[in-house]
C-alpha cells in the first residue's frame, strides 16, 4: 500500500519524549539535595566574615566571588535559595490548605456564608498581589515570618475561587448526594470525597505559584520587609549588591541567576504535572 | 443542456493519519462534473465522500494527505498549484458550502459582512462598495427581509435562511464549480425540498457545474443528474440518475434505494435494510478485495481477490464482479 | 446591557470600600503601636500618648474608620509620619512618573504579548516558535528587580547605550501632563522627547520582559484553540489568507480571555513598576513607597496602597466595560 511512512524525525522526536517524561523528577531530586545538605555544594560557611577579601571577583575559591563584608557568595546564594524555595512552599501549601478549606465549604454550603467567603475573597483579589504583600508585611513589622503571613495572605483567595469553582461543578455528580444521604458532615465530605478529585489541578498549581511565590519573596526581601541581615536571602543579597553595581558585576548578576533556575525548575515541575493531568483526563 | 467538462477527478487516492497509521479514506476515485449538470456523490458515514470534496479543493486537514491523483479544472491540475493560486480560485472560481449552515458563520460578524467577503478578497472592493451586491445576490436566493438580514448576526436567523445565505456567499463572485457539502442534512424536511429546488435554479440560472454530497440517496434523486455512489471509499457505481433509481446493478446501491422511503410504496411493503454495518476504514485497509464483501449477498470468489473493476455501459459503470440483473 | 454596566460599577465600589476598610485594619488595628513610631524610639510614655492623642490614635475604633473614610473621600491621606508634610499632595506630584512608566509599559507588552502569541499560534510548530517559547518562560522567571539591575549594569553602565537612573538629563518641558513625552513633544522640544524617550527604555524593557510571557502564552492557546472552529473553514474556502483569518476572524473571538488577563495582569505591572521604580531611581510613587518603608511611615505606606489599588480597580473596571464592545455575543445578552 502506497501510504507515507511516518517521517523519521518525528519518530525520533516520540522516542525522545517519552525518555524525557521522568526528568522533572530528578529535577525535584536535585532540589531536595541543595535544600536538605546545602554543604554538599558549599563547604564555605556564608556567615564568615573575611576583611581581607571583600568584593573580589569570582576566582577558584570563591566561585562566585565575595560580597562587602568578604563573605563568600556563592555559599550565601546556595544557602539563600534553600529559604526561598523552602519558604515560598511553605507559603504556597498554606496558602492551598486554606484557601482550599475556604472555597470548599462556600461551594459546598452556598447561601450567605458562601457569599460572605467570596466577598472577602474578592476584596483580597481586588489588591495587586505585591502591593498588598508590602502593605501587610510593612504593617506586622519586617522579618521572615511576617512575609509568610504576608505572601499566605495575598496567595489563599486565588486557590478559593478555584476550589470553589470545582467544588460548584463536582457536588452535582451522585456520589456527594450520596455521602450526604449517609449523614457525613460537610468539612468530611470536602477532605474525603471532593479532595482527591481536586488534587491534580491543585498540586499543578501549587507548582507553578512556588515559582511565583520565590519571585515575590526575593522581591519583598529586596524592599527590606523579608529577611534581616546577616540572614543569607537572594532578596537580600541583590538589594546589597546595588551599593556596589558599578565595581562588582558578579555581586549584581550572578545571585539573580539562582532565583532564576529555582523558578524555571518550579515551571518545569509545573509543566510536567499539568501534561500527566490532560493525559489522565483523555484517559 | 450538458456542457463541456469543467471538473475531472482522475484517481483520487487521500489518507489520514490517525493513531501512529496512515488509513486510506479514497481510493483511486475517478469522476467528471461539467456545466450545467449536478453530480450527486452519495455514501454511507466514512465512505469518503466528504474527504472527495476537500481534497478537490485541497482543504484536507492537518492529518490528511492526497497520496495520488489529479484533479483537473479548467485545464490544471488542482493538487499541482501553488497555495496562493489555490486561494485565488477558492471562493471565486470554485465554491465550496460547508455542513452545518447554523455553525459555519462567525458568530461576531455580521451577514451582511460574511456574505459580502469573497468580493473583499477577489475583487479588491470596500464593504460599502460590496454591500449592494450582497444584498442582491441574498434577495435571488429567496430571502426576503434583506436588509434586516444584512445587519443581523448569525444567531438570529434559521437554518434555512442560513443556509441561502451560505449558498449566496458562495455564488458571490460567479464560480464554475460549486460544491455542496451535505446541504439539506441539518435542516427540517419541508426547508429541505426549499433549499434543493434553489440549488436547482442556481445551477440552471447560472449553468453551473454543481457537486452535491449526502448521505441521502432520495432526497439528491430530486435534483440530480448524475449520481456517485461511494462504499468504503471507494467507487462502487456511477451513472444518469434514471439508471441509478430504475436500473441499479451495484448490491449496495440496490440495497440503498430498497431500504428507503420512496414515494411509490405498495401497501405493506417491507423496507429491508442492509445488513451488517459500514466498514471499519482500518479492516477495509488491509483487506484486499470488495468492501462490501460482508454484508453482500451476492458474493462469489473473485470478490476476495482483488477489488472490482469499473465497467459497465456507457455513462453507466459500476464495480462489482455480479452485479445485480436488470429487474 | 445598561444593568450590566451598572452592575459592573456598583460592584467596583463595593470591591473600593472593602479595600479602605482593609487598609484602615492594616493601619489602625494590626500594628502594635503607631503612636510609638510617631514619637520616636526614646520616646517615654507621656509622649506616646500626646502622640496618640495628636494622631487621634486614642478615640475608638469606629470613629477613626469614619474619620479615614470620609478624609479619603475629600482626598485627604492624612499626614506623613517621618516628613510631617501632607501626603495627598506628595503622592500628586509623584504620580506622573510612575504613569508615564506603567502605561508605556502597558501599551508595549500588550503589543508585544499579543503579536507574539499571534505569531507563535499561526507558525505552529516552526523553530520561531520555540524560541518564542523559550523566551516567554525565561521572561517570566526572572525577578524582575533582578533583571533591571542587570540591564542596568551591562547595558547602561558597561556599555552606556542607555541611561542608569532617573527620567531627565535636562529641564522638565512645561508640565500639561506631566508625562516628559508628550510635554516635550507638545513643547516641540525634540530633544527633550527623545531624552525622555532614551530613560524609559530601559525600566519598560525590564517590565516588559518579566510580563509579556503570559499575555503571550494565552493569546496562543486562545488563537488555536479558536482555529477549530468551523468558520474558520467557511473563511478559507471563500479564499482568505491565513492574515485575513486570523486578524479578521480568529482574534475578535479568541480575544475575550486575552483581555480579561490583560487586565489582571496590570496588577504585577503595579507591584512590579515599585521595584523598577526603586532600581532606577524612578521619581515616582513606588520610590515614595520605598522611601516610606525605610521609615515606616504608614500613613504614607497605606495612601500609596490605596492609590495603587485604585488604579487596579478602575482598570479592571475599564476591562468589564470594554467586553460589549469587542464581543458583540455579549452585547446582544
């Protein structure tokens, strides 16, 4: 039979995708290690002070060069980013946890309470996310602890409406009706029926808002509101770099480059869960 | 009055793509068109007929590729052109409606624009300059509240004058080929005998060389005069409407026409239906012979060998190694 | 479609008087001790309280919400703690800078966003969109403070193709808008505009950069996911091109979830203009922010607060209003 053959590159290009689908795992392995044994990959302590050294460019010892106080840089990027990714998923799974608890029961209980839930919802919604991170965290008092608060608080309302919106579509299906008719109570019927339907959409969101949450942490770190010296945050770091843009280069640009693959990594995990989710939806 | 040949499909072969295979969907089929008549290509769901049409005018989806053939029109050969001498035919010299009038139009546009576009494109005309034309051309294809219809969005209309309005669009710019894909499937009976009678018209008004695809063997009887029958994607018979209806020899075109409604009916005669089902595109790939082998009762040893020739009278071929006998 | 519209406004103000109140907790009731900040660290306990008093930090809660609402409502933002000066007016003066930056940033990245998704959606799967692609997810995982330091650094400093603070290297031209572009050009001073012009460049392309991805990202998948539609058949067999089908025909439909992120996204473009504000030196609100945070001024913080996210509101409030007109589905309802 005369039919076209299916092209080489394209089968290549199947063969090679299919080998790439688990990478992102080791991505995530990768991360775990830098964020659990930080000195694997920086012996240098990033507290140490070392006069004789300060702004030196990048040299065998110090591979990323030192800052002001001579302190080796790239120990305090390792050890910066193990607390921006430590940190932005902490904020990012509280911010799920409550803000799925919150949409969940609006959806499930409708009627004021779910009207009252939305309204406030809207009104978190209504601030540019940055502003109101700065307005809160200025309000509580810099630290690291009140960006927490701070992010947790801007982030919640986006998982709320989501939940919500799912939690609207998912009760009409029997199997709520059921539960119901079995005398389970609400916040039982959200964790144990609704949940496991909603964590695939969740867990890719979570991902791609961990990336976004590193960015507005280092962001808020960088205005002074995050992390207080001599706390290694690339935040931090970069807004200390700004004093010496001019005669230090790699104070300035190397750290962001860090922020930057944590984030990329946080959109390839991102990417990754969402083409499992589709996968299972065609199933 | 039969003119000269305006369209000759020669040897058709298209296949798609699905599922890591390539499956043909027409095989080597062949036909002429000329002006002044309506050829009727008429098949089961999957039998190719629709895939027929947009390979004619190269419109085949991402999936789908014309493995051999040649489709000539006036002169050229259609799958040989460039991309843009395809496109300064599309809509002007060849016209092609799409199925379902109700979701073919662009829901934000207004009809008036839609119907007046191939002018925009073809003849370099302004929307003011092509508006009246549109107009005219709606109020020929028997709508009667033009203006309204101009300005109104294709929501707001039926499906019948949606349909007039599609074949407006089409006749915009005077084509030489039209071709009609399944015209009358989404529409109620009594507006289908309307829109069918305005298919008539047009092409008599305008000796138009029309191409006509259904699934319905009795309602494109009404206006044809030439029927294709297509099976598996195949060709299995071809001929003058008359012979088709009256003096079928292909047991699936006999099998068609006996298992419809037709006017004629004794009291109590029984409607027999085909057995079996419509081929798996899949199956009919890798099984050599006749399609129609399984639900066939007339099947004899040649049929597992090697599909049929076409032969038969002139003006009158089929494809089958015993067909039917002249009743 | 007129109770759409005003629907639309009654639930801005609404979505207004819960960001007031909110920022009045934020103010009023969640930090410790305002009147401490007032009076100064070695401040002693009689200070605080005639600080308090001064404030009117010592009358009960609901009356100092009236008193917020209303001075707000008269424009009044009360006084700033470090500088003692009225903030209202501080914030007016301060206010054209950050516009002219975030509405040229604005106009480009929608542009940009939107050509690009354009782009990648009709070249499918050609080597351009790949690296439309790449880039995209490259531009949204910067940090963006980050990438104007960058830019700053090797295309201002090393290079010195591009300014590396402020707006102006001349006098102002005379202030209609207080936009330095179109004062300037409105002046005829050609080379004011064009100075201007030289030290917007850099902060609109870090802005730029950090946002046009997803703008790009949606308008693809929204221009695809259009191109199954079945007019989009009729188009081509009535012999459009591929230019025809997708401005003519595809955007008008695909753009409604175009818009509506547009105007979520002003909201980043907001936070981020504060932090390219302060990297360049930028005189506008953000750096006032930043000058407030380093004081903990926070009358000033919450004014500059509730300044922004009125903007915020009133955008996505134009985004509403806009939808009848772009969609004439919506119109019709």
């Amino acid at each position: 039979m005369a039919a076209p053959a299916l092209g080489r590159v394209e089968a290549r290009r199947i063969e090679l995708g299919r080998a790439m689908r688990w990478w992102p795992l080791l991505l995530i392995a990768v991360w775990v290690v830098i964020i659990a044994l930080p000195g694997l990959i920086a012996p240098q302590n990033p507290l140490t002070l070392n006069l004789a050294n300060t702004l030196a460019p990048p040299s065998g010892s110090n591979f990323f060069g030192t800052d002001e106080a001579g302190r080796d840089l790239w120990s305090r990027c390792v050890w910066g980013v193990r607390y921006s990714l430590g940190i932005s998923i902490v904020i990012v799974v509280s911010a799920a946890v409550i803000g799925t608890l919150i949409g969940g029961l609006a959806g499930l209980l409708r009627g004021p309470i779910d009207t009252l839930l939305m309204r406030t919802t809207d009104v978190f919604l209504a601030f540019p996310y940055l502003i109101l991170a700065i307005a809160i965290a200025s309000a509580v008092g810099p630290g690291l602890t009140t960006v927490v608060v701070a992010l947790t608080a801007v982030w919640w309302p986006g998982y709320a409406r989501m939940v919500r919106g799912q939690v609207l579509a998912l009760k009409e299906l029997a199997f709520v009706e059921g539960a119901r008719a079995a005398g389970t109570s609400t916040p039982m019927i959200l964790i144990r029926h609704l949940l496991p339907h909603l964590l695939p959409q969740l867990s890719a969101r979570v991902s791609m808002d961990v990336g976004y949450a590193v960015l507005a942490l280092t962001g808020l770190s960088f205005l002074g509101l995050g992390a207080q010296p001599p706390t290694p945050e690339l935040g931090a770091i970069i807004a200390d770099a700004r004093s010496h843009l001019l005669v230090a280069w790699w104070y300035t640009t190397l750290p962001g480059l860090f922020v930057l693959a944590a984030v990329l990594s946080a959109m390839v995990v991102n990417d990754w869960l969402e083409g499992r989710n589709k996968g299972e939806l065609s199933r | 009055m039969i003119g000269t040949t305006v369209c000759a499909v020669d040897g058709l072969t298209v296949a798609y793509h699905s599922g890591g295979e390539w499956l043909q969907a027409v095989r080597e089929v062949s036909f002429e068109v000329c002006s002044g008549e309506i050829l009727a290509i008429v098949g089961e769901t999957g039998s190719g007929k629709s895939t027929t049409a947009t390979a004619m005018i190269r419109m085949l989806p991402r999936n789908g590729r014309v493995v051999s053939g040649r489709v000539s029109f006036d002169g050229r050969d259609l799958l040989a052109l460039s991309t843009g001498e395809m496109r300064r035919l599309r809509g002007q010299d060849i016209a092609y409606v799409p199925q379902q009038p109700m979701s073919a139009f662009n829901p934000t546009m207004t009809m008036g624009r839609q119907v007046a576009e191939p002018l925009l494109i073809h003849r370099g005309m302004s929307q003011s300059e092509a508006a009246p034309l549109a107009a005219k051309r709606l109020r020929e294809m028997g709508i009667h509240e033009v203006e309204r219809v101009m300005h109104a969005y294709p929501h707001e209309l039926s499906g019948g004058m949606l349909q007039r309005a599609m074949i407006a669009t089409a006749m915009i710019c005077q084509p030489k080929l039209l071709i009609l894909d399944e015209p009358t499937s989404a529409l109620d009976v009594t507006i289908q005998r309307q829109i069918l009678s305005l298919i008539k018209e047009v092409q008599v008004g305008y000796h138009l060389a029309v191409v006509l695809i259904s699934h319905d063997l009795t309602v494109v009887s009404q206006v044809a005069d030439r029927i294709l029958v297509l099976y598996g994607g195949r060709a299995a018979e071809i001929g003058p409407t008359l012979d088709i209806t009256t003096r079928s020899r292909h047991p699936y075109t006999r099998g068609l026409l006996r298992s419809t409604l037709t006017g004629t009916l004794e009291h109590k005669a029984k409607l027999t239906s085909l057995a079996g089902y419509p081929p798996n595109p899949l199956e009919v790939d890798r099984e050599p012979g006749c399609p129609f082998r399984p639900r066939c009762h007339r099947e004899i040893a040649e049929c597992a060998v090697a599909f049929p020739p076409l032969e038969g009278e002139p003006g009158h071929l089929w494809a089958c190694y015993d067909p039917e006998p002249v009743s | 479609m007129i109770y759409y519209l005003l629907r639309r406004l009654v639930g801005a103000v609404a979505v207004l008087f819960g960001v007031v109140t909110g920022t009045f907790v934020l103010s009023h009731v969640v930090p410790s001790c305002p009147a401490c900040a007032v009076a100064g660290v070695r401040a002693g306990p009689a200070q605080i309280a005639a600080a308090a008093h001064s404030l009117g930090l010592d009358r009960p809660v609901w009356e100092q919400y009236v008193t917020y609402i209303s001075g707000l409502a008269r424009g009044d933002f009360g006084i700033s703690y470090a500088s003692r000066q009225e903030i209202g007016p501080a914030i007016l003066t301060y206010l054209p800078a950050t516009l002219e930056l975030v509405v040229y940033s604005f106009i480009v990245y929608a542009v940009l966003g939107v050509g690009l998704g354009l782009v990648w959606a009709w070249r499918g799967n050609r080597p351009e969109s790949w690296i439309i692609r790449l880039f995209s997810m490259l531009g949204t995982a910067l940090p963006v403070f980050w990438f104007a330091m960058v830019l700053q650094l090797w295309l201002g400093s090393t290079l010195g193709w591009f300014p590396i603070t402020g707006r102006l290297d001349m006098d102002p031209p005379p202030t209609i808008t207080g936009f330095y572009t179109i004062d300037a050009l409105a002046a005829g001073n050609l080379d004011a505009f064009g100075n201007a012009v030289w030290h917007l460049a850099l902060p609109v392309t870090a802005l730029v950069i950090w946002l046009f991805a997803v703008a790009t990202r949606l308008t693809q998948k929204s221009v695809v996911e259009e191109m199954q539609m079945p007019y989009v058949r009729t188009a081509i067999a009535k012999g459009a091109g591929t230019r025809r089908v997708l401005l003519g025909h595809v955007l008008r439909n695909a753009i409604n979830p175009v818009i509506t992120m547009l105007g979520l996204q002003f909201g980043w473009l907001l936070g981020g203009t504060v932090l390219v504000e302060v990297v360049f030196s930028w005189p506008g609100i953000g750096t006032y922010m930043f000058n407030a945070l380093q004081t903990f001024d926070f009358p000033a913080i919450m004014a500059v607060t509730v300044v922004i996210t009125l903007g915020f509101v009133i955008v996505n409030l134009i985004v509403d209003l806009i939808y009848p007109v772009v969609d004439p589905r919506i119109r019709l309802t």
